[in-house]
C-alpha cells in the first residue's frame, strides 16, 4: 500500500462501519540519522510530541554514525525492517574530514551516492524517503557578531542537489536552523546547548533544544509533504514531555534522582556503566534493572525475576510480600542479585548480560524473616553473605547476621550469627539493609537504622569481617526535607570519585531515590553536605554538580505507551504472576486489549491480580488514557493504593468510583456523568504533589469536564500509589485502550 493510499484510509477511518474491515495498520514514520537525530541529544525526542495519535514515530538515529557507517554496522538494516511509510534521513556531521575512515565521505561524491542509495531502497520497499540538511552546529563567529559559522554547506549543498535530481522531498533543517539561531543570537541559544565538561556542546541539544528545532523539522514537512499536515500538531504534546527531569541541563542535578518509588535500591558499576535494582515486592515483573552513565539519568531496561516464586503462591496478590530489598554485584563475569522474600528465604539470579536472560531463581537459605541480603566475594576466595532480619516473620529485628557461603555462591557453609546488635547501640531501632564493602584493609557495612519514615544512615567498620565494629552516622535528615534519607548504594566514577544513592519514603509516592556526593577522610565516610563541610551526620543535598563523568542525554523510565509495540512498555507491572489471556496486543491493532476478569470481591477490586499498573513519576502528573471500546462490565482509569478511585464505563454509565479502606472494610462512593455517551471516551486524572487526584473525561481530548471529589491517593502494602488501567466482569468481555499517555501536571 503506498503512503498516500494508506494516509487517505486513515482520513476515512472515522466514516467507515464498525463492521467493515480491520483498520490499516498505524502510519509508520521511521527517523535514520546520528546524535542529532536521536531522542537522546537529537530533535527526533521533540518530533514525538509533535504527531497526532495513532502515528508511530520509530526513531533508529545512532550517536557518531555517518551515512556510511551506518549501513556498515547494520543500523540501515534495522530500519528498513521497520517498514516505514515515510522514512526522514539526515546525515552529514560525522561524514566530514577528521572522523576517520570507517566515517567520512566525501560530499561530491561518496556522501551523495550513500544518500543516493537510501533514498532507492526506501523507494523500492513502497516508502516515501524525506531528505533532511543537517542540523546546523551553533558556533558564532567572533569576526561576524551574530553569525554562524557553519562548515556543513558541502553536504548540505549534496543533499540538496540529490532532492532536486530525484525528485525527493525535502527539509532544509540546516537553512531553516541557521535563521533560528541568527535570530536568537548566542545568548538565546546558550540554553539549547547541553554542557560538557564546563563547556557548552554546540552540535546535540538538550531539554527544551529537542522540541524547539523538532518544530522547525515539522514546519519544513508541511511544506514538503502536505499530505502528512493532519497528522502533525501545531504545538507539542505536553503529555510526551517528562513529568520529571533530575538533569538540570548546566553541569548540576537536582533530588531525587528517581522520582518513582524504586524502593531500596542498590547499584553496580561495571566499566562505564552503572546497574540499578531495587524492591519490586508482589508486582510482576519483579527486580526491575535500570541502566545509566551518569547517575544522573536513568533508563529502566529489564526485569530479572519475569514471575515470582514460588509459582502457586504468586497467583494471587500478596501485598507486601514478594521481593524485599535486593543486592546487585558483579564477580567473574557475571552480574549476581541476592533476593529476599520473608516468608520463604534468600534467592539467587545470575546473568551474563543485565538485560537478561536471568537464571531462575535459587533458594541460598531458605527461612522465615531473612531480608535485605549482600554479598561480598573477599580478596582469599572467601564468600560472605549478610542479611537482616524481619520482625513481623521471625521475632527478630535490629541485628544482622553474617553467613559464608559456598565457592558457588548458592548455599551457606557457616553461619557467623550477629556481628552488629543494634539492641547495644543507644537509641538504635530497626537495623537493617545492610551493604557490605571492602576497603583501604577495612571491611565496611553501611545499613540504615530507625525506621522507614523517619531513620538515618549509619556505617560501621571492621579490620575483621567478623568484627568487632565502630559505629558512624553519616546521613541524617537534619534541618533538610528529606526525611529518612537512607538504605542503598555505595558506588564510584572510574576515576575514584564516590557517590551513594539512597531512598526517601514520600508516602503515597513511594521510596524515591536521592544521589548524594562523598568524600572520604580518615577511613570514614563524609555524605551529602557533610562532603563539603566534614560534618557528620551530613544532610541530604537537593542541587549538586553532576559526577565527573562524560556528559549523557537527558534521560527517566518510560511512562507513556501507545501500545503500538508488540510487547508491553517495562514500566507495566501486573498485581500477581500473570496469564496469557489477561490482554492483547494484536486483536485490536494500535490497541491494548484487557481481557475481563471477574472481582474476586464484588465491588472492590483490591485483591484483583490483573489490574496492570506502573509507578508514579513526578510530584504532579498529569495521565490521559482512550477508552476506545468496553464490553466489560467496568474498565477505566485507577489510581490505586490502600484507597483506590477510578474513571471510567460501568454498566453503560460514565462513573468515577472512590473505595476506602479497601483492604479491610471497603467504603465506596461514586458519582455518575450526566453525559450519555456511545462512543470513544477520553479518561484523564491530575495528580498534585501530596496525591492530590482529581478526575475528568472527554469527547474530543480537548475540553475535559471534571468528575467526582478530589482523591488523595494513598500508598500500598510498603509500596507507593500505582496509576494503571483494568478491565472487570464476565471473562470473554474486554476493554480497548487507544493509549496511556503520562507528562507534566496540566492544571
């Protein structure tokens, strides 16, 4: 089917009988170029924002590459695979004199054949290739105030001639960038450029850079491609914008790190990169894997543990229980994580690559009450694990315990009993969470003590593993807000510089993550401010200069889904182990699907396992979903926790339902729309900071009309408030949803 025949189908989409054909597959529009492209430092993260629902932008640009290194290393491949309807190219800045042999082209030649041969091969697949000049670079001549500097113009003079010659449409991005520029002027555009080691990158874009130049890419494609003008918006979408950015764009961040509740995290750095997992409890996929390079910006790439164990147990939901704070370390090639589960023992996954495979679980020490383990490989081939210990299981608590392990790491061959007793340390209650270092001859244990909400952190240190050991608080809340500021990692930059990341517990928010500066003097720790000041405790810091490390795009989780991806987004997570017939991508295409599944509690859906939901990501948000079609009983929007409201159909109806105290003694209340509605409705909750949820609906995805009070959200069983989308009732009904779209709070 050609572009023009496919964008006219869509045009009459809305005509056409519900019993026609299935609806042509989603306009596919497939972005190929490098850094300047890309999502990360490249407009192609704006261009997102700048395209109707229902478009599919695919976005295949890799940093350094060239249009001959591109196909050389197989990315070209990849996007032809895509099958695009429209394919924009832009190559040119790593294709000059100076990036070596496997890159450069000459433009009179090579460069123009290459983009050349790209154009044909989009052509002969049944793709419209569009050209794009290059991204102008922002470099002021100091002999010409206000003037660019360019040293593009052969390449961008190629592709030109190319378009005219084949008849390809065209985007003059480097002409259309270069006015933009020249208006701003250099203190106008300081803002765009990411900062590089105190220097300013003139070439990549940061924050606001990617949408601001991803407009003047639409504006050149209206112009060049007018059939593509009803899909392409005037104004970005703020709901495709993060919710929340650590990266402040000029060398500093600000805390948290991690505005989602990735509960008792723990990091590992491996070379250049650093490895987060934390606490996933009942929710599946468990022991998310986060990726970064900065400790600043994050990526969540893998779950290690696909389903819980024990199998039977998991079926259901088990609030609370699950997977307690993990450990993540890497020793002889592989990546190790020690697990808890309190009713069932301490668990080991391996893999050689952290995203995944990951072995199936295996119980180490099988018991009641053992959390929060971490093992440390020492120096004579030893291998020790230590763990604390949960009231609620064993009747034990405040002490951690300290175990050898085999050469295997998969069973205990001594049992060293307590090393620290937090019952013989003044005011200590709830010692637990314990890391376990090595350094400078001493072996370390940093573990947080005094409860969740409200505790500190503290390290101990011992010439013997077996102790005995002194005792230091290093992190305390002081006179900051960060309460709690505790439990998590100890980790360092190639060049030596140490960091430790932690959790604060913010409620229905959940465990958020902080990143703390540390310097260390006289074989102690120094932490947050007090790495500046020496003071001990030191206070949690909530702006400080990023890790001295190579600078990364801006970077968070994923939050929004437009369920065009044959899999489900990894910031989706089920209530218990799910089945295969608890959703769809494929029946409705462009659609997800859920399946029915009837209340194990009529009216109260707290128990219910398929109830598919992620993490809150911000202090405010604003979440907009399509409930496109319903046959079952209820579907719609929730926000869910120990109270739980949603919006969305019952029985025929447009309601917003509140249930208190769901766990135990529900109290519902609800209030119905006095609109009638058959068709598509537009679900929306606003979330302030503190929980503050107000809901809303719409025909037309542009004016929202309010329903019901204001919800205060509420945390779960050790968990934050989740936001997600269900479907309850009579199995063989279901629910279509168009998309889930998550962005700044929009009131």
């Amino acid at each position: 089917m050609s572009p023009r025949l496919r964008l006219l189908l869509l045009a009459l989409l809305p005509a056409l009988s519900l019993a026609a054909e299935p609806a042509p597959k989603p306009l596919r529009i497939v972005l190929v170029g490098d850094s300047t492209v890309n999502d990360a430092g490249g407009w192609g993260y704006g261009f997102r924002q700048f395209v109707t629902d229902g478009v599919v932008v695919i976005n295949t640009a890799q940093n350094g590459r060239s249009s001959k290194s591109f196909r050389a290393e197989g990315h070209w491949a990849g996007a032809l695979a895509a099958q695009g309807d429209y394919y924009l190219i832009q190559f040119g800045h790593n294709d000059q004199p100076g990036k070596g042999p496997d890159r450069e082209t000459d433009p009179a030649t090579t460069y123009r054949e290459n983009m050349a041969r790209y154009v044909a091969e989009v052509r002969a697949q049944g793709g419209q290739p569009v050209l794009v000049t290059s991204l102008v670079r922002r470099n002021f001549d100091p002999a010409h105030p206000g003037r660019i500097a360019s040293s593009l113009g052969p390449y961008v003079e190629a592709v030109k001639q190319l378009a005219r010659a084949e008849h390809v449409p065209l985007v003059d991005l480097h002409a259309l960038s270069l006015a933009w520029c020249e208006r701003l002027g250099p203190a106008g555009t300081t803002p765009l450029n990411p900062v590089v080691e105190g220097k300013p990158d003139t070439t990549h874009l940061q924050g606001e850079g990617r949408v601001v130049f991803a407009r003047l890419v639409v504006d050149g494609l209206r112009e060049a491609v007018p059939a593509l003008r009803p899909y392409l918006r005037a104004a970005p979408h703020a709901a495709d914008a993060p919710a929340w950015q650590p990266d402040r764009g000029d060398g500093t961040y600000r805390n948290p790190i991690l505005h989602a509740d990735y509960s008792d995290p723990d990091v590992v750095r491996v070379g250049d990169d650093y490895w987060m997992t934390a606490s996933s409890f009942s929710h599946v996929p468990g022991l998310p894997i986060l990726h970064s390079r900065d400790l600043v910006n994050w990526t969540l790439v893998a779950h290690a543990l696909p389903r819980l164990v024990p199998e039977d147990t998991f079926r259901t939901p088990q609030h609370g229980k699950g997977v307690w704070a993990p450990a993540i370390r890497h020793h002889a090639g592989k990546f190790w994580i020690y697990y808890p589960d309190p009713d069932f023992g301490i668990y080991l996954v391996t893999a050689t690559d952290p995203r995944g495979p990951w072995s199936a679980p295996v119980l180490v020490k099988g018991g009641r009450g053992l959390i929060d383990p971490c093992p440390l490989w020492d120096a004579d081939g030893r291998v020790y694990l230590i763990h604390g210990w949960a009231n609620s299981r064993a009747r034990v608590k405040n002490v951690l315990t300290l175990l050898e392990l085999n050469a295997e790491g998969t069973g205990v061959i001594d049992d060293f009993g307590y090393i620290i007793n937090g019952d013989k340390l003044p005011n200590y209650t709830t010692l637990e969470g314990p890391k376990l270092y090595q350094r400078h001859g001493w072996y370390y244990v940093f573990a947080p003590a005094g409860g969740v909400a409200t505790g500190w952190q503290s390290v101990f240190r011992a010439r013997n593993i077996r102790g005995p050991y002194e005792e230091r608080i290093v992190l305390a809340q002081g006179q900051s807000p960060v309460n709690g500021p505790h439990q998590g990692a100890l980790v360092d930059t190639p060049g030596g510089e140490p960091w430790f990341l932690h959790f604060q517990d913010k409620a229905a928010h959940g465990r958020i993550v902080h990143l703390q500066p540390v310097r260390w003097e006289n074989d102690w720790p120094l932490l947050g401010t007090g790495a500046a000041t020496g003071a001990t405790p030191g206070e949690p810091v909530l702006v400080h200069r990023k890790p001295a490390l190579p600078p990364q795009p801006a970077a968070v989780p994923a939050t929004s889904d437009d369920f065009n991806s044959p899999a489900l987004g990894l910031q989706w997570q089920w209530q218990a182990n799910p089945q295969a017939d608890w959703l769809s991508l494929t029946a409705q295409p462009g659609a997800l699907r859920l399946f029915a599944q009837p209340e194990p509690q009529p009216g109260n859906l707290y128990d219910s396992p398929a109830l598919l939901l992620q993490k809150f990501p911000a202090p405010a948000f604003s979440v907009t979903t399509v409930l496109a079609d319903a046959t079952a009983a209820q579907a719609g929007l929730i926000v869910f926790g120990r109270d739980y409201a949603w919006i969305g159909w019952r029985a025929g109806q447009l309601v917003q339902v509140t249930v208190r105290q769901a766990a135990d003694h529900p109290l519902a209340t609800e209030e119905v729309a006095r609109e009638k509605f058959t068709g598509p409705v537009h679900l929306r909750v606003d979330v302030a900071d503190g929980g503050q949820c107000r809901f809303s609906y719409s025909r037309d995805g542009k004016a929202f009309t309010p329903l019901g009070d204001t919800f205060t959200a509420t945390a779960g069983h050790w968990v934050g408030a989740k936001v997600g989308l269900f479907a309850a009732g009579e199995r063989g009904t279901h629910a279509d949803y168009d998309s889930f779209r998550v962005g700044p709070a929009l009131r």
